[in-house]
C-alpha cells in the first residue's frame, strides 16, 4: 500500500475550497473537503487508477475528478504518491 503526501498547495487548495463554499453553506463545505480528502485514498491501493493530465502529458502525472474538481498527483514510486493539487476544473490548470 502506498504513502499519501499532501503538498502544502493541495493542503491549501482543501481550505480555500472549503471557505469558498462555507460562505454559503458550512455543512455542505464540510462534506466537500471530506469527499475530496476520501476520494484521494483510493490511491494508496490503486495509484494508477488516475486518467494522465492531458496538459503534462506524463505517466507519472495523473488525476482523480471529484464532482467539479481534480485532484492532481504524482506517482513517485510503488510506495509513494503525492497530491500536488486539487483544482476546480473549469479555469485552466
């Protein structure tokens, strides 16, 4: 089973998400960080489960989509993946 590193940017991207959306409803923001959070798990058993960033274009470079947001993370080894970024998908990466 693989380690999951949050990088201090995805772990930004989880509290900007969530106060942007605590603005309007603080449960449902609650229940957004935790979705994303969960949906990143995943990959501690199945790392490569991950579509390739068309933009990067590299097999190391994958992302996970969660309702309207990617979760971009690198593959660094069998037993290591990093969460780099977690991205709403509508502006471009």
């Amino acid at each position: 089973m693989a380690k999951l590193i949050w990088s201090d940017q995805a772990i930004s991207d989880l509290e900007g998400i969530g106060d942007f959306i605590g603005q309007d409803s603080e449960k449902f923001a609650k229940i957004t960080v935790k979705k994303l959070f969960e949906r990143a798990l995943i990959l501690k058993t199945f790392p490569t489960m991950g579509r390739i960033v068309p933009e990067k274009n590299s097999s190391k470079i994958r992302e996970l989509i969660e309702r309207n947001y990617r979760i971009i993370y690198e593959i660094i080894s069998e037993l290591e993946i990093h969460i780099l970024t977690i991205h709403h998908s509508r502006p471009d990466l």
